[in-house]
C-alpha cells in the first residue's frame, strides 16, 4: 500500500467507522454466529500475493460484522462498559502511526512526559492526596497499565517485596522464602477474579473475606481475617479493596479497611476498575474517602471515561515501592539519569505503547465537564432503569444504581434463581437487547446485572430494554417450563 492508497483507504475507512458508529443501533446487538463460523468464510491459508485494499474493504461487514457483539449498541447492557469515543478513536489512529516505544525517556521523550502530566491531570480531576501526583514532589505518581489485572498484580508484587524487606528487617534470621510462604493477601468474595489469578501468578495466597449483606467488605471482616491468619502463624500482607464491586458495583468500607491496614502495616490496594472514573464528579466524589489511607489506587478510562482499551491508570503514593522492585537494567536500555521516571521500572512490559495520547485527546475534547456530564448520563439512565423494575411488583432490586449498574431478579421465594436465569436466556435469545447474570449473597442469589455501557444509549434504549424484560417474563410466567 503506498501513500495514495493509503489515503484513499483511511478515507474510506474513517466514513465506515462514522457510519458504524452513528448507525449502531440498527444493527442487532449481539451476533448469531456459532463457534467456528468464520472458517467458512476465509481461506485456510494466507494469500501469497497482496490483496487490494478493495478487495479486502468488503470482508468488514462481510466476515467481521456477523462476529460482532456491538459492544456500543445502545442496547449492549453486559459487563461494564468498553469505552471509546471520537477523540479516543483519533488518538489511537496517531498513535499507530507515530509508532513509537517508550522504553525509557530517551527512547521517546514525549511519551513519558506526556504520561506524567494526564497522569497528574487525571489525578487532580479525582482529587487523589498530593502524595499519589508527580507534581507534589512528595514520591508518588501515576501511569497508565493495560489492565486492572496487570495493575493488580504487579502492586501485590510490589507489597510483597516491602512485607519481606520489613520483616527480613526486624528478624534477620528469616529467609525470604521462610516469609514469601507464610504471606496471606486478603480480599472480598465480591472481588474481581484477577485479584486470585494476581495470587496465583505471583504465587501467593490470597483469602477471599466474606462480604456483608449489601456485597460490601467491612473493616471488622478484614480484622477477624488478619487475627486468624496471624493466629495460624501467617503473615497478611495485602489488601485488595473494591470499589464498584463487578457483580453488583458494591463499594467496600474504604476507611475502616484503611485504619486495618495503617495499624497491621498491610499495603491497601484499591481496584476502582469501572468506578473510578465517575469520583470526577463532585456528587460521587465521597466514595472515595479513604484514598488517603491507600498505597495504591487503580481505576479503568478504558470502562466508564470514553477511552479505547486498553488505558488502565494506577497511581501509587511511593514510586521506589514499584522502582525497587521492578528494576532491571540492560546495558542497551541504559539511558543517562535525569528527573522523569522511567515506566519500565513500573510495569510488566518494556515497550510501552503512547497510551496517553488518547486521555490527552479525550480531557481535551470533552473537558472535565464534558466527562462528567457524560458520567451524570449514564447514571440517570440506569436509575430510570431501576424506577422501572421497582414499579413493577414482580421482580426486586437486589442492588441498586449507584453508579450505571443495576442487578434484578424476579420474585419467587422457591424459584428466583432458576426462573431469572431462563427469563436471561429468553431475553438474549431474542438479541435486541444483551444482559449477562451475576451471583451474589455468597454465591446464593442469581440477578441479572442491567449496565449502561454505550454512549449512544438513551431513554428509548431503556424504555426498550425494560419492555423485552417485562415481554420476556410475561411469557415465561405464564409458561414456566
Ligand atoms: N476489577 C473490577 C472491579 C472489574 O470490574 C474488572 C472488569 O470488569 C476488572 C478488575 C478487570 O479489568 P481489566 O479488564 O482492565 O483487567
């Protein structure tokens, strides 16, 4: 492809991803595609000549759109949100062709700098303690991470390694592995599943506390928990706090846990992976008191703030905590000491993507007002959800909107559980709207979990979801198998 086509291509390509976009929900939002579906449809092997791009521009809708959950459907109400938007989509396109590699400051200085300075942006917008931004001087920072897990990971990493260097301290006669055995990490049963994969990549264990009746961790649980382990002879040495829980976007007792890990020297990690970014709004804002108690706190632009995946911000209150942990030098990576971090010393990966440039983009085109309005939107959305299902003396609310999730389920002493999960299968079987299920109550109480995700939803989007879920359960009801 030489330049004209090049430019012939983009141009052709960026009214597609237009129209796309403006003309989503025109297409059904999930796919009816069976496994292997896409063999059929291609050679088995590469082409051994280059294809023109007319020949390949056809295959989007032919071949990638039939495998399409749409993600951005207005009618898409699964998972949490998979954020994009205009600026994001721009900045990415930049980014490619830019094509640069941040292995160290020098290797493309702008990236770094740039990081550093939405790092900080993002920072101040959330209003974090001075300690977690670059520009208090005080050791702290932010970058930006792939993912929650890789964020949740390497901070557990990070803890581990200052649990073993305090206790090697006070009682030298203690090897590493003598330590690196005993520790304990502890978190909700409502945490996100990466918090037990970051237990069994490091090879640690993490013990899932039990929740309260509103699916949240309470500083007394984490209390019991630490004096049980230290009882057994273990050593706690983490806590991974959730706010937004993914289940049913609880919000875990941020300050009591806090005052347990400031008095059990345990590092307090907290995954804020979809809610973080709502804390932008004032109103919001006080679900994150506590923050100050953190070592770490991680919150996902790619979920609820208009950012293409992947774009995962971690903000630590001591840098060396990540630095002396993660130091490896090579000699072709040496570079000449100088006063911006180096993210490599941060991460898993060495060469880093400039991932800032689409928070850059995104900050700048929507502005913090324009990301809050957003964020208001969406909220005011799932609440009409909510005042929707409660009208309605069928079914409950098992957790309410908080933020843009709301998890329901029908009203049945004895077959609640099993009548809501096949109301679920009708309702997506029916592909106008998707949803997916969540268990709660330890694992007792079947909902089904209702999330605004796309940009494009409105009340009409609602007001349809919430007719296919009346539609589906008067039939059910009526019929139940
Ligand atoms: N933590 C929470 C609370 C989540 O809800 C999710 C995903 O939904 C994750 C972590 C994982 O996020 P990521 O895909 O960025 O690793």
């Amino acid at each position: 492809m030489d330049a004209a086509e090049f430019r012939t291509a983009a141009v052709q390509l960026i009214d597609f991803i237009t129209d796309y976009q403006e003309n989503i929900r025109s297409r059904p939002v999930s796919p009816s595609v069976r496994p292997g579906y896409l063999r059929h449809l291609v050679p088995a092997s590469a082409p051994q000549h280059a294809e023109t791009w007319d020949q390949l521009m056809p295959d989007i809708e032919r071949v990638i759109m039939p495998g399409m959950l749409h993600w951005h459907s207005p009618q898409f109400h699964a998972y949490f949100a998979g954020a994009t938007s205009y600026p994001s989509i721009l900045a990415d396109m930049l980014t490619d062709a830019l094509g640069c590699m941040g292995i160290s400051w020098a290797s493309a200085p702008v990236l770094t700098e740039l990081e550093v300075l939405v790092m900080d942006w993002l920072g101040q917008m959330l209003q974090l303690p001075d300690e977690f931004l670059f520009s208090s001087g005080k050791g702290g920072g932010g970058n930006i991470q792939g993912s929650a897990c890789e964020s949740t990971l390497i901070t557990m990493l990070a803890a581990r390694a200052r649990a073993i260097t305090r206790l090697r301290s006070e009682r030298p006669e203690l090897s590493e592995a003598d330590i690196s055995g005993r520790l304990v990490g502890l978190t909700s049963d409502q945490a996100h599943s990466s918090v037990a994969r970051a237990g069994l990549l490091a090879g640690l264990r993490v013990r899932p506390v039990r929740s309260n009746t509103r699916n949240a961790l309470t500083g007394e649980a984490v209390e019991a928990a630490v004096a049980e382990e230290l009882a057994a002879g273990n050593i706690p040495f983490f806590v991974a706090a959730t706010l937004g829980t993914t289940a049913s976007c609880a919000f875990d007792h941020l300050r009591n846990i806090g005052a347990v890990c400031a008095r059990r020297a345990l590092w307090l990690h907290i995954d804020a992976a979809y809610a973080g970014p709502a804390f932008i709004c004032p109103e919001f804002r006080p679900l994150l008191d506590g923050v100050e108690l953190a070592d770490s706190f991680n919150m996902n632009p790619h979920k609820f703030m208009l950012t293409a995946h992947d774009c995962s911000t971690l903000w630590v209150r001591r840098a060396t905590d990540l630095t002396d942990v993660f130091h490896v030098d090579a000699k072709y990576l040496a570079t000449a000491r100088n006063s911006m971090p180096s993210f490599r010393h941060w991460a898993i990966q060495l060469s880093r993507r400039f991932r800032a440039l689409k928070l850059w983009f995104v900050i700048r085109l929507y502005g913090v007002e324009g990301i809050r309005s957003y964020i208001r939107q969406q909220v005011s959305l799932a609440k009409e959800f909510e005042r929707l299902v409660r009208s309605d003396r069928r079914f409950e609310v098992a957790a309410p909107a908080v933020l843009g999730l709301v998890c329901f389920r029908l009203r049945d002493k004895e077959f609640g559980n099993s009548l809501t999960d096949a109301l679920l299968s009708r309702v997506n079987a029916a592909r106008r709207v998707h949803m997916i299920p969540s268990m709660l109550r330890g694992g007792t109480q079947y909902v089904i979990r209702f999330v605004v995700c796309s940009r494009y939803t409105e009340l009409r989007d609602v007001q349809l979801a919430w007719s296919e879920v009346q539609r589906h359960a008067d039939q059910l009801l009526a019929q139940p198998e």
